[in-house]
C-alpha cells in the first residue's frame, strides 16, 4: 500500500510530463523521475521489516464475563529492523460482542527489539462459547512511501461466563474494606445478630442485657458480649428461565442479568457461611441445586448457570413451587427471579408466593423494562404513538397493581432497573441478615 508521501513522490512523474507540452525532452526526465521513484518505493519495502519480523499474541481472562467489559491484551514485538516504525493493529472479536468504536483499530509506535502491548475492551451481550477471528496489522516503512500489512493467526474459542468481574470486583474491595465502592452497604456490623464473638469492655452505648456478669466479676471492671450475625443460613435462588426472561433490556436478556445478580449474592453468601441453593424453571423444572455451604457451590453454581438456557414457554410457578416445597423443608430466604405477565400468569405468582410464605421467607425480585417505561411517556402525536402509550401504560399499572398486591399480603419485593440489580439484591440480603429476619 502506497502512502501520501509515495504517492507524492510518484506524481512528480506528471510534473514533467506536463511540461513537455512545451519542451518535449521533458519526456525523458519523467521516465527518470519514475525510474528513481519506483526505484524508492521498492527499496523502502525491501528494508521495511516483512511479516516475519513480528511476532503477535492475544491475551484475556480464561473465562469472559456477560454483560461486562472485558480487557484484552494484544503484546506486538518487533524482533528485527533499522528504526521505529509506527502499526496499526485490528483485532476481530465476535461479531456479537460490542467495541468501542476508538478500539476497532488500535495504533503504536515499534522499536526493534521492543515490544508494545495494547489493551481494549469487549462487552459480550450473551452466554456460551464465541470465537475470536485472526490478527491484522499494517505497519509503516523506512522512508515512509509504502505500508505493508499482514494477517496472523490467532483464532480461538472463548467460553462468556455469568459475571465473574463483579465477583473479582467484590472479593478486591471485600479485602480493602471498600465495599461502598460498588453501592453495597459495609456487609458486616459488630453487636447484632446472636452468635458468640467475643468478650469486650463495656462501652457506654451497649445494652445493658449484653454484660456478661461473670466475666465482670472476674476482671472487677464491666465486660460485654459482642455478637455477630448467624452464619449456616438457608437460602434459595428460583430462577424463571420462560418465555419473557428472555426479552433482551438493551443488547443483554432478563435473564442473564438475573443470573449475574444470583451468582454475586451466592458468592457474597457463601463467604459468610451461608448455605445456597438453586432451582431453575419453565413450564417444568430444569435444574435443582439443594443447598450447600462452601466455594465448591458457588463453582457448581457458576458451571450450571453457565449452560442454562432460556425456554420459549409460559412459566409454571405451581410446579416450581411444588418442588421447593417437596426438597426444602427447613426455612429459608427465597428470592424468586422472574417477570410479571399476564393478568392470569400474574395471580397464579401471587397465590403461590403467598403459599411459600406459610414455610418460608419469600421475595420476588422484578427488572424495570426501560423500553416500556420509555414509550409510556413519550409525545403521544401519531396514532401508533397513542396507541404505544396505552398500551404501555397498561402494562405499567398491572405490574403496580401486582406488585401492590403482594406487599399487601406482607410478600417483599424488589422492581429495580437491570444494570442495579446485583447490588440491591446483596443490599436486601444483607438487611434482612443484620435484622436476623432470615
């Protein structure tokens, strides 16, 4: 490829050529300017560095995370040359994945011997295994007149994982004391719940009913009982995996949201000792997890929720629910993922929620769909525009009426938008864990 500057160099040949209309040796000095130019181009190919003199590579994490942008880490090398020349490097991700339109094409300036390493970041919308293509990149000659390109090989296969980020996020700031950082309040308090912690000199603002009177006798000087928040709980993810869940909120689907949101709640309860467990439903159910204690549970939390996949089908809360009720006896907190339907789909929630709550401590947790909030209030000017509004309206004031009806009957909810969905379902686990509700 030809730069300006060769391109200049070569249209000097005109010059000449013009000017033989009035001096016609002027013929031979083009052919001359074009054998010199020519000679130059191929000159400065010949010293520029070919394909072989490069060496590149991608990097990023074994596992991609949904829904959130993921680094990836191009490294170039130069192994031989005579002076720095600048590149351009393009990359092809899947082609489902989103890109920053400043990272389609990424440049640097290479030294020989030195090697340059390049960050950008991708966005996959969706679960699964994706494939990144081959590596292209341009770099320039010695003297500037040519650039040449070449096309290596990198392609690969790559699994996208529910959100891992968040997860490495929280554990990063969990070890600094920074949780407020990603929106969560401090995830421990000293002095409520009911286990034992430890024995400590009283201070003016504790209870009188925590002293522990022995050990005030022993010391001559009043000692209290510090307490913490019970560990070994119960709790439980019922995951709607039907028909709306799988209705995408921008580029991402209900669902997948709903799966970073259970798999950051597991992670943050299986590190303070809780016991998590999953269920999976449509029509029927897909996927059982009785509740367990440990990491081992968030890995095999993390490999089923990687492989669901959304069915296009009705949900049936009766034979959801009916599970639970056969597999879990002992109480637990649980948190029903799912989307409000129809009127009749809504009321057969409502009545198995209020069912749940004779054993359990039930929530149903709900994402916001910005799209029907959005054509509620738009200018209603065009026929299909007042039609849109009411229809959206409609839609809005069923899912209130529903959502009413069940803080009514004493049944939590959560109706939060999609992108603050992980956070405020750790900020409810949380409270109910410091008021010892669970």
């Amino acid at each position: 490829m030809i730069t300006w500057r060769g391109a200049a160099l070569l249209g000097g040949t005109g010059i000449f050529l013009a000017g033989a209309t009035w001096w016609p040796e002027a013929v031979y000095l083009a052919l001359g300017w074009l054998a010199l130019a020519s000679a130059l181009l191929v000159a400065d190919w010949g010293l520029s560095p070919g394909p072989e003199a490069w060496d590149l590579s991608r990097h990023h994490e074994k596992r991609l995370s949904l829904a959130a942008w993921n680094p990836v880490r191009l490294r170039i090398c130069l192994a031989q040359g005579l002076r720095p020349v600048p590149i351009w490097v393009r990359d092809t991700p899947p082609a489902s994945f989103r890109i920053r339109d400043e990272d389609r094409v990424l440049t640097a300036r290479v030294a020989p011997g030195q090697e340059v390493r390049l960050t950008y970041v991708v966005y996959p919308p969706r679960r699964g295994d994706h494939a990144f293509g081959d590596l292209y990149l341009r770099w320039g000659s010695v003297l500037g007149l040519v650039r040449r390109q070449a096309r290596f090989p990198g392609a690969v296969s790559v699994p996208v994982y529910p959100n891992l980020a968040d997860v490495r996020r929280y554990d990063l700031l969990v070890r600094r004391h920074r949780e407020r950082e990603i929106g969560l309040r401090p995830v421990r308090r000293r002095g409520d719940g009911s286990e034992f912690e430890r024995l400590r000199e009283y201070r003016p603002d504790d209870e009188y009913r925590h002293i522990h009177w022995k050990a005030t006798a022993r010391r001559r000087r009043p000692i209290t009982i510090e307490f913490q928040t019970e560990r070994s709980q119960t709790l439980m993810a019922l995951l709607d995996v039907g028909r709306l869940m799988r209705s995408p909120v921008g580029p991402v689907a209900k669902m997948d949201y709903a799966i970073n949101a259970v798999l950051l709640w597991a992670y943050v309860a299986l590190r303070k000792g809780d016991r998590m467990g999953l269920l999976t439903f449509a029509d029927r159910v897909q996927h059982w997890l009785p509740p367990r204690e440990g990491m081992g549970q968030f890995l095999r939390m993390l490999e089923l929720l990687y492989r669901v996949q959304g069915q296009p089908v009705e949900p049936d809360y009766t034979q959801a629910m009916a599970h639970l009720a056969a597999h879990q006896r002992r109480r637990a907190l649980v948190l029903v993922f799912t989307d409000l339907t129809a009127s009749l789909t809504s009321q057969h929630l409502v009545a198995q929620m209020l069912l749940l709550r004779r054993r359990h401590l039930p929530m149903l947790v709900t994402l916001r769909d910005p799209t029907v909030e959005s054509l509620a209030r738009q200018p209603a000017q065009e026929p299909i525009q007042v039609y849109q509004r009411a229809v959206a309206e409609r839609l809005l004031e069923e899912r209130a009426l529903v959502l009413q009806q069940l803080r009514r009957q004493g049944i939590r909810t959560l109706d939060v938008a999609a992108h603050r969905l992980s956070v405020a379902v750790i900020d409810e686990y949380l409270a109910l864990k410091e008021r010892m509700q669970i």
